[in-house]
C-alpha cells in the first residue's frame, strides 16, 4: 500500500514473484499514457516528451516509473490508473525520493 504523504512513487519492472515484467517498453509506454498530466496541461508536441510527474527511467538496470505526488494534486484519476496498474500487473511499488548527484567538486 502507498501512504497518501508519498513524495514519489517506484513503480518497478518487477513483478511479485521476481520475474521481469513484459513488454519491455512498458515504462515508456505507461509514461507515455500520462504524457498529458503536465504543469500548464498539454501542448502542441508535447506528445513528444514525458511529463515530469510521470517519467519512465532505469534504476539498477531494472526498468521503473517514478510518480510524483503531483499528479494526484493535478489529476486524482491518473494517480489511481498508474496505480492500479501496478497492482493489476503485480508490480513492486515503493516510496522513495531522488536524491541529486552529489557535486564531486569540494
């Protein structure tokens, strides 16, 4: 279960039972999906690029959507459909945040 105090959420290529899940360009398909849900709603071409609430990336070589609490400000019903398929697919979902890359500069 994803507490409603979430910053963000990890959706994980990873299924309960620890297989990969399939297709294996269902993160960019899923972020695709909510392409849309973006500050100031779509534009023109903005079919063309993810929305920063819902952003497909690799994490430890395993594909993941990250979903920030944003969308759910923004638009409930999208929270619930990235959600719920998640729990469809059984799919790992965890609570986290991104840390920036640490400036080697000191």
């Amino acid at each position: 279960m994803v507490s409603s105090s979430a910053k963000e959420v990890f959706i994980r290529g990873i299924t309960s039972d620890g297989r990969t899940f399939r297709p294996s360009d269902w993160a960019e398909r899923l972020a695709g999906v909510m392409s849309s849900f973006r500050p100031g709603g779509a534009r023109a071409g903005s079919h063309l690029s993810y929305s920063p609430r819902c952003v497909p990336t690799v994490i430890n070589g395993v594909k993941c959507v990250i979903v920030n609490s944003e969308l759910r400000s923004h638009e409930p019903m999208a929270r619930d459909f990235v959600l719920n398929f998640a729990k469809d697919n059984d799919l790992q979902v965890g609570e986290a945040c991104l840390l920036p890359d640490r400036d080697e500069k000191k």
